[in-house]
C-alpha cells in the first residue's frame, strides 16, 4: 500500500479524501449500473477509484443481500480482490477448497466408499487459494471499498428500473426511469452518459436494448441448502461429489465459520414444461434426499440457513451491448449488459458470481479511461466481444458439466472420465484459462517464447520476487491494484542491474523524452506513471543491486512534493525457483510486457520494441500533450 | 474463525452478539482500565472478549492518538495481534523490516559507506514479520476490536483520573474519582473491583499506590521526527543505523506507505540538572543535524508529520500492583499498573509499545479468568512476579543500548562489537525471548528434552501444519485465539494415528471422564473446551489419518446444536520439515504441552502424565462440578 504521497493524513489509508460531491444524490451521472449483484458492485467499486467520475448505482431490492446466493469464489476473483485492496479480508473468512473427495458405492454397488481425493488448486495455478464465502460477505466488501472512495459511493435501493431509452443528447443521451419501491406511486428518472445492466437473469436493460437469451434450458433440477448438520460422514469439511448407487448424487461444499455445510441435491429430471416451482420442493424433501443419497452415513440437519431449488438453463445473449442498437442506430455502445444479465447457468461449476464479476472487471477500467478522456471510445466495443466470447465458452463448458453430474456412471471407465473431467477443468473454474483473442487490446503472439509463462490474452501470472528498495518478499502481481493504469514490465536480460547503457537504461530513455511514449499519454501536472507504470524486474540478487544507479524513470518523483517512488524494481527471491524460471521468461534477452488494467497480458515483446508499444498505445488511447 | 455454531447469523462475524448492557456508561465495574495507550487498548480488547465482565477504560485527551509516539512491532506483537484477530492488517499496511543497514564513515574517515547489511529477522524466529506502523493505527485496530466486542466497548474521553483509594467494600472496594475535561468543575465517579493504571510515565495510579519509577535516567537527548524526505542516500527504505565521523549517529526507520521515514537523531548530552525542554529543540534543528550526519548525501524535508526530543531515562517500580500497600494491608493485590506507568525506556529498542502490550497481554486473562470464577485470586499475584522481572531486564537491555548507540566505535573492533550487539539482540528485540520463570504458572524443565523447541516459561513456538479435517495449510499458533482459554497439545508418538488403544486415544479417555480434569473445572452446560482447549497434532500425513476414528474429545459435540467442532487435530505440513522436527518434538515418545491462555509454554510432559496436569491445574484453576 502506498500512502502520504501529498502529505501526511491520519486515519485508515483505505479512505479516500472526500470529493466535494460525496454523498451527494446527482440526477445526472457519468456511469449507472442497474442491480447490486457481484457484476453491480465490481463495476461500481472499480469506478470508485475514480474521483472525477460521478456514478449511481441502483437495486431494486430494500437492502444488501443477507444470505444464500453462490458462493465459490475463484482464485482469479481471489487474485482481482487483492487488486482491490480486500483480498485478505476473503481469505482470512472464507473456507479454503485445498482438496476434493469423490464418493461412490463399492464394487457390489453397497455403501459408499472414498474413491479418490485429489488436491483441488493444482500447485502454482495461482497465488491465490480457491475460496467459499457467502456471497453476501463479498458485497458487503465492495461496499466498504466504494463507501471508502472519494465520492463515498453506496446504493440506492428501493429504485427498479422500469424504462431505460436512448436519445440524441450529446452530453447524457441515457434516460432511466425508476420505480421509487419505498414511496409507492412516486419514480425518480436519472440521465446518464453510459448505462450498465447488472440487473439479474431477468434484466430489464437486456429487454430494453432488445437483447435475449439464447440456448436450450437443461431439464436437471437441483436443490441447494446451507445447513448447520450433524454426520458421521468423515468428509463433511471436505468439498465431497457423492454419488450414490440409487438415491442420485450429491455435492457437499463446506462453508466459511467451519459449521455451515453447503449441499447440492440432485432431484428428479423436469419433464416437458413442467417448471421448478410446479415441484413445490421443500427444505424437507431436500434434507430427505441428501439423507437419503448419503445413507449409510447418518445426516442430521441442526438448522437451514438458506435454500433454493435450480432448474438449469445454460442461456447466453448474442451481444453484451447496444451498438448498432442504440435508438438512433448508433455504434457507438452506450449501454452494456453484464452477468446474469446476459449469461446464465448452472451453479454447479461454481462460476455464477465469478464470471458477473469478471465482465465488470472486464468493463470498468474501459468505461474509466474513455470518461477520463484517456482513451478512444472504440475500446468500448471490446467489451462485447471479449466477454460474449467467454460466456459462450461457459456456456458450453457448464452444459457439459451438468450432464456429467446427472449421469450417473455406470462403469469404472466413466467414473474415471468424470474425475478426470472435476481435474481436467480445475484451471478452467480457477478463472486462469481465460484467453482473449488477438485484436485492438491484445497483440499477437510472434513474441510469446520470450515469456513463455505468461500467455499473450490472459492474465498475468504472479510470482514472487523481492523489491529492491525495501528488501520486501512480494508477490508481482498484487503491484498491479485496480487503479485503471496500464503496466509495462521490463524483465532485464543477464547481469544489466540498470546501470546506463544496459538494456533497461536504454529503454527508460526511449519511453521517457519528452516527445516520448509516456509523456505523450500523460496529462500534463499528473504523475509520469498515472496512465502507464512502468516497472523492472532483475536477475541480479537484490543486495548486489544499485539502487542509485537505477534510471529517474524506475525512481520517479511524484506528487506534489516530487517524493521517490521507491517500488518500481524487483529482484529475484531469495530462495526458490526465480520468476524468470517460474514463468520462462528469456534469461539473455530479456522481455517486455505490457499488462492491461484488467492484469491480462495484452503483448509480449522483445525489451527494445518501443515502437511497437507505442503502436499499440497509438491505436487505443488518446495523446494528452504535445509529445 | 470459526462462526455459526448457534446458528447462521448474516454479516461481519467478527462482530459479538450485542450484550444488554452494550453502550450502557455504568458507575461500578469489574474493570477499570485508566489510559488509552497500548497497554490499556491491549487490555480492553482482551477483556472484551468476554461478555459477562464489565469494563471501562478512561483517558485524559479529549480523542484518540491521531500522530506519533512508539512505530516498532515486534514479531511477538504480530503474533498477539493474531490472536486479538488483526494481525493481517497491521502486515497489509505496515512497513516490513526485512534488513537493517549499517553505515560508517570510510577507512580515513571520509564520507559514508554502507558497511553491512543484514537480515533483520532472523529465519524461523516467528511466523510473523518485524512491522513499523504508526502507533496510532495500533490504537484504531484495538479500537475496532473493542467495538466489536459484545458490550460495545468504547473510551471515555476527556477524563483525568485525580484520585484512587481502596476500600472496605466487599464487592466494589475501588474508589476512582475525574475530573471531566469536557466540563470543567464536573467530576465523576466509578467504582471498581480491579483497577489497571496503563497512565503513562506520569502514572496517577502509580502514585496512588505508593510505587516510584527507579534508575538512572540517562543524560543522552535523542530528537524524533517523522518526515517525508527527498534524499539521494540510497537506503532510505531500509532500517538504517548510521554514524557519521565527527556529526553522531541516525536511525532510519522507514515507514508506512511508502513515503514516509522516521530518523532517530543524536543530539548532545544533556549535563547537570538540564532537561530535554532547555534546549529549545525545534524541527529545523532536528533537521539540520540530520542534513550534517547524512553528509555528503543531501536530504531535503518536505513535511515534518511529527517530531519530538527525548531524554533517555530507564526506570523500573519494584512492583506493579498494591499488594501488601492497598489501603487496608491487604495482600491480594487489586490495583495494578501496566506500561509506562511502571516502565520507561528508550526508544532506541523500539521496545516501548511492544513491553506495554505484553504487560497486559499478561495481566489481561488472569484478571478474566479470577472475574469469571475459573481461577483463584493467588494468580492474580504472578503479574507483577512475571512482568517487573521482564522489565527489569529490558532496562538493564535498554541502557546496553542507548549507551553502544552514543558512544561512537573507534576502533575496527568496536564497529563489529556494534553490530554483533544488534544482531544478538534481533531475538530479544522481537520479543520471543521472554521467559517467565518457574512457579505457579510455569512447570520445571524436567522432560523438557520431549519437545526441544518449545521453552517451557517462553511462548509457543507456531510452525506450519495441515489441519486434518479440511487438509487447509496453517500455522499452529494460529489456532490459539486470545479467549481466555489454555490448550492442552498433545503430539502423537509415530504410527500413532488415534485410533483406540493409542497414546492419545488414551490420553483423550483419562480427560474425559465425568470425574476427570476437563469435566471438574468446566462450568456445567458450556463447551468440554470452554476453559481448556485439548488439540492434538499427529505424524501421519493426513490423507492417510481416518478422522472418524479420533477420540470423541477431538472431534467434541458443542453449542446449543451439537454440532462437531472440526478443528482440533493436525497433520504435518505437506513440503518441508515437518513441526517434529523444526520444534524438536520426540517422535517416539511424543508429548504433552500446557499452553497458557496467553500462549506461553506452561509444562512439557510425557504423554501420560494426566497426573501432573490435573496437579497444575488444581492449584490455579476452581473445580466447577462434583467432578
Ligand atoms: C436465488 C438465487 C440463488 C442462487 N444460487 C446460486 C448458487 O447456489 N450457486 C451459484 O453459484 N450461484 C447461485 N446463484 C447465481 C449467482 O448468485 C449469480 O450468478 C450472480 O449473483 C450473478 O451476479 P449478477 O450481479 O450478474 O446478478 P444478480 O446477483 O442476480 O444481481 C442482480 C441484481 O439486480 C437487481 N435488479 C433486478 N432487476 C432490477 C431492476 N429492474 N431495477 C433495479 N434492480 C434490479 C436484483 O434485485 C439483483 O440484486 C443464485 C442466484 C439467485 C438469484
Ligand atoms: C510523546 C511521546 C513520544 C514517544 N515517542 C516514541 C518513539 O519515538 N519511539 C518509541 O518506541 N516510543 C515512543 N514513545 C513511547 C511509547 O509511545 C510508549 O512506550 C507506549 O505508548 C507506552 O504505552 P502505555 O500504554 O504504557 O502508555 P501511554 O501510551 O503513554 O498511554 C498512557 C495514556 O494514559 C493517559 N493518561 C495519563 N494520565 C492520565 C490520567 N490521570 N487520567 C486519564 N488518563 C491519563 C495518557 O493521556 C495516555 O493516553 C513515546 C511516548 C510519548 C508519550
């Protein structure tokens, strides 16, 4: 964390200096989202850092979400929550998912036996652990990190969107009216410049924009249950899939406290268009079958915190805005829509809430820089293609997922492929595997073999290295916080320690002239990293560095005092593989990355391409000066 | 954590249930804590904990510390800090002293030269990072925990403690009178069983019991700022010592977010009856002298955060509480004083805050546990045994230490005599060197040799472990929550897997009883680990332990449900030495460790000496049943 840049404040860090607008309840907004789910709050919270963009964000609902929900989080959400400053908060409550138990009758089909436990976060998949937590804990994060931004953003609840329209006003051409719930008869209308969608399976933005969802709806009916039980079954703290020879199966997902148990109930198939409430499904019926599917084992239910029954509909719409849309037939989005909103499935694969917040994750930095005047709205359209494409991808992965848990294997080759499947697909579900495509953000990869370990499209994989200045073990990545800023990292070939005329000395002087790539893109009277940061990486052992030696440009002074930013420069760790093995990165030439807001890799170059970064910053965000 | 076992409740589970009297300002209590420093704060956290004591803590200034004072955090502090629930805050925004630099003039005196640079703390010393945060956020975190706790806990400002007598009064015997500073002419006051004077060097509380500060106070005047610099001296975000050839010495004490340092400057020996006051020092001076021992590197100050100049006295009472000189020659002692008010010291050790804490971490669980009816009052008497030994000798440590950093080193001998002292010193300056001696409290070293790394009278050594029934990587130590409770850990001989007929499985039989030591000094209808906590640690790897075949006190059925707390058996760490072997833990014959509710070592003792636990035990603890 840094703080005291512009003087010394007392107090909590964490809390931004009030904007003179805080609190305030505009008519006119920069950014509204519809809906307070996980999609909701990770784009408020992501323009929260943003002091200069004015936003609301609205829910039908009377307040925050209390219970129930999903609540797998993965290690790429654990990695973007470190990002935001509360990735501790989720570890230290949360229950870790370390391994997973596979169940199943015995040879002669009797009982139940442990078939298999496999370790669930394959090693160095991720920094982060895979991670349960009520869903509801997670919002209430987000809402202190936007009540902690400077303009102390939180909720209107009581405000369902009823009409959403579009027109030709230049400035907001958004127009949304609300139903006031808690003034019945009364509505409220907010104009907005960008409107986003975060309203849930049943979106009212997606009807506005004319959008639907596509894709057969499984016909698998499920129950889920959070409960406090009693079980002589040995693996009740342990992410457990049973499946019993008659009774169906059953996945058990211990939860955060180290009481509460959540369970997965496979129930009858829905036939025709029979739907999950013509089931009247009980808590009841739900603790009968899972006791049924676990006997012999005894399960005693002491309380029900939440349940819910799920008919699983894999559906996805075809675009994630309005462009072409727009009631004027404009291109330009100005609407987006974004989780449930515009993708849903089955909770099964745990990747409901992980995904809403990845789509946000995906917009909010876009939507800030174009606001900010930092880049060209064409970045606006990525969006759509970017994460229509991953939804898809979902889609398919989770209707597979679904009928491999409602088929019941009949033969020990199937039970094999189901477990080599939960296996197979355990980066899939981390959130790792995400891979952009090759387009305006994210470059081909000619270069890739000089970094090989970090994959041109995805996102940037941590390690841990030492900062220089301060001798501090760290992990590279929880550098990179959800700041809106672009990276580009610098990985020194062998023995330059940046003293001049090495290959970082001769890039720092290529990227800081005045006529040069950063000062082109920074506004004037902002810190020379607040739109690119740029960072090293050495080979030489930390107390063999000279920090003295380094170029201005890794030890830039900032703020309004001109203090030194003393942690641009890393070193190896001081024991362990290094993150130049870690991550095979090109030990003689080195390498340069550049890393998107987001932390996905958008290129991977030779250390003096600085034309070719320049190129692609040319294309995508907007010179502020003379440069 | 574990939460939920009464039930699911929604929100922070760090926040109690709300107690009846939460918030309510009562005028007798059981506690009375006067000042609001760390050793207070320290104290009211740890009685918050419970709900059924009634507490108040008062101080003088009219809000809490905003700046300055005390910044070390000793290892062992962090290790408290876990306890108490908030060490990951004080690692997330602190600075980490990971090395420490030592900086002289060169061979022919010119100049300055980083001589060495070392490790600051040593490997394995603790699981917890050396930490420098402004004592003021030290205080927010106590504060929050307070908050938190089921009375709602919060300071009462603006009142100055002016007299304190002891009573007849069989309940309430203390008699605490204020003056009320936000209402001049008013006074107030509180009637206490237990009085805790934590006022500081200037003690009301002290005086009142008759005690005085002894030693010398050293003639040294040390100046004290906090300051965002601009420098080129290349280590000024490592903890640096540096003496200058003709100019003293300065400390570099690197700080929080980034920015911020604070320097320990030498200024000249006070002489004769002169005070730190007469010499009118200013920041500019500070400053200055600062500019000429850094020579020839520059340093230009930005902003002075906050400064002050020191005299360095060493004083010590001969006893903290009024045992023997309460008003009425009692000897069970009833008032108490904590911290500066029976300590001062130097600031050169960064031992000031951490000593404070420890005082009451000390006192805090013995005057629970006489409060709550457990223990009888006799342990009351061990404070003040356990606490002035301490400090005693951290006065003898201190003076060591202000005088080797006054005295500038001659010769080639005394700079390496520098150093050696502070690296010697790196595991008392941490804190984990603490050794409480033989006594009621602490057994005899006689099968000390059956676990080698756990210092029976110092405190428990964590190491990493696998905790059984969820395979989640933790430390050890972390299961040891300041709750008032005493563990009994029992480690396993080899093969020995729990199973019946085992060491353990026998252990767990003799304890559990309805005659036995866990039933005779637990309440009726609470918790069979409510007052002490048995866990137990096993050398098989955990994927080959059968949970189900642990003795049923390992797996205990609690609260109003019945539901099975999960948390009470380990495994060894998956990579890496294993906790036999890093804290020397006799594999064949295994052992058994008392651990005090503040986690100090209490008895090592073969597996099967229930005995000479049941022996411990009666003499501290009061029998609750027939037992
Ligand atoms: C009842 C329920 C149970 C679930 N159970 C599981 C589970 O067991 N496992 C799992 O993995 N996932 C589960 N999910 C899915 C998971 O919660 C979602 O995938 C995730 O919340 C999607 O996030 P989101 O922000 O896109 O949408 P949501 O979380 O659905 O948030 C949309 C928000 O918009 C609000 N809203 C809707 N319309 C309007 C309007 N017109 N005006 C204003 N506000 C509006 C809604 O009230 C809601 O708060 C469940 C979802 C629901 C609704
Ligand atoms: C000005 C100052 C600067 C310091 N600088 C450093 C430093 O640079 N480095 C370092 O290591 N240590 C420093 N210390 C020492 C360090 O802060 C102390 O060792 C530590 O705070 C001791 O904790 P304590 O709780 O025992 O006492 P304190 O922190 O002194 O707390 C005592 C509290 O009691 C209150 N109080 C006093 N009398 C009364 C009364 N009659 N009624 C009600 N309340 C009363 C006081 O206002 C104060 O808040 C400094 C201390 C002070 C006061």
């Amino acid at each position: 964390m840094q703080f005291h840049l512009n003087g010394f404040t007392t107090g909590d860090p964490a809390i931004a200096p009030r904007h003179p607008q805080a609190g305030e309840t505009l008519d006119t907004v920069d950014v509204l989202i519809v809906g307070c789910g996980p999609a909701g709050l990770t784009l408020a919270a992501q323009l929260a850092a943003f002091p200069e963009i004015s936003v609301r964000i609205t829910e039908r609902k009377p307040g925050p979400l209390e219970v129930g929900q999903a609540d797998g989080i993965a290690c790429r959400s654990v990695e973007m929550f470190e990002a935001f400053g509360f990735a501790e908060k989720v570890m230290k409550e949360g229950y870790w998912v370390n391994e997973v138990a596979f169940w199943r009758p015995g040879a002669q089909g009797e009982g139940l036996q442990r078939a298999d436990r496999i370790q669930d976060v394959a090693d160095d998949l991720s920094e982060m652990p895979h991670v349960i937590l009520n869903q509801a804990r997670v919002h209430d994060f987000y809402l202190e990190k936007m009540q902690n931004g400077a303009r102390r953003l939180t909720p209107d609840y009581d405000r369902a969107l009823t009409t959403l329209t579009r027109t030709d006003d230049p400035d907001y051409p958004l127009v949304a009216t609300f139903d006031c719930l808690d003034a019945p008869g009364e509505t409220e209308t907010i104009r907005a410049r960008y409107v986003v969608g975060c309203d849930g399976a049943r979106s009212t933005v997606r009807k506005s924009i004319g959008h639907e969802l596509h894709g057969e709806s499984a016909r698998q009916l499920w129950g889920v249950m959070d409960v406090l039980p009693v079980t002589d079954f040995p693996d009740i703290r342990l992410k457990a899939a049973i499946q019993s020879a008659t009774e169906g199966s059953i996945l058990i997902i211990p939860r955060e406290g180290g009481y509460l148990v959540r369970l997965y109930i496979e129930l009858d198939a829905l036939h025709g268009d029979e739907r999950a409430a013509d089931r009247n499904v009980s808590a009841e019926m739900l603790i009968e079958k899972a006791q049924a599917i676990l006997a012999p084992y005894t399960l005693e239910v002491k309380e029900v915190a939440w349940w819910s029954a799920y008919e699983i509909g894999q559906r996805v719409c075809d675009g994630f805005d309005d462009s072409d849309r727009g009631g004027n037939g404009a291109s330009e989005p100005r609407i987006f829509i974004a989780g449930d909103a515009c993708h849903t499935h089955s909770p099964k694969a745990g990747q409901g809430m992980n995904v809403s917040m990845a789509d946000t994750f995906n917009l909010g930095w876009k939507v800030a820089a174009v606001l900010r005047g930092q880049a060209r709205p064409e970045l606006l359209q990525s969006y759509s293609e970017e994460r229509q494409a991953k939804a898809q991808e979902l889609i398919d992965f989770d209707r597979d997922m679904a009928r491999l848990f409602s088929a019941k294997p009949q033969t020990k080759e199937e039970e094999a492929q189901f477990q080599a499947y939960f296996q197979k697909h355990g980066r899939y579900t981390a959130g790792v595997e995400t891979q952009y495509a090759p387009g305006l953000l994210i470059g081909d990869a000619a270069h890739q073999a000089l970094a090989a370990g970090q994959i041109v499209g995805k996102r940037f994989h941590s390690a841990p290295v030492v900062r220089l200045a301060d001798a501090k073990p760290v992990q590279l990545g929880h550098a990179f916080k959800a700041d809106g800023r672009w990276r580009l990292l610098a990985f020194a070939p062998t023995e330059d320690t940046g003293e001049a005329g090495g290959a970082i000395a001769q890039l720092c002087d290529r990227l800081d002239g005045p006529e040069e790539l950063l000062h082109r893109f920074t506004p004037e009277g902002t810190d020379i990293d607040s739109v690119i940061d740029l960072r090293a990486v050495f080979q030489t052992p930390h107390r063999e560095m000279r920090i003295e030696a380094l170029p201005a440009l890794l030890r830039p002074k900032k703020g309004r005092y001109g203090l030194v930013d003393y942690e641009k420069a890393f070193c190896p760790a001081v024991t362990g593989p290094d993150i130049f093995d870690l991550r095979g990165i090109n030990r003689a030439q080195g390498a340069l990355l550049v890393l998107r807001p987001d932390q996905y890799v958008a290129q991977v170059l030779p250390l003096d391409a600085v034309d070719a970064v320049a190129d692609f910053f040319d294309r995508i965000l907007i010179p502020q000066s003379a440069g």
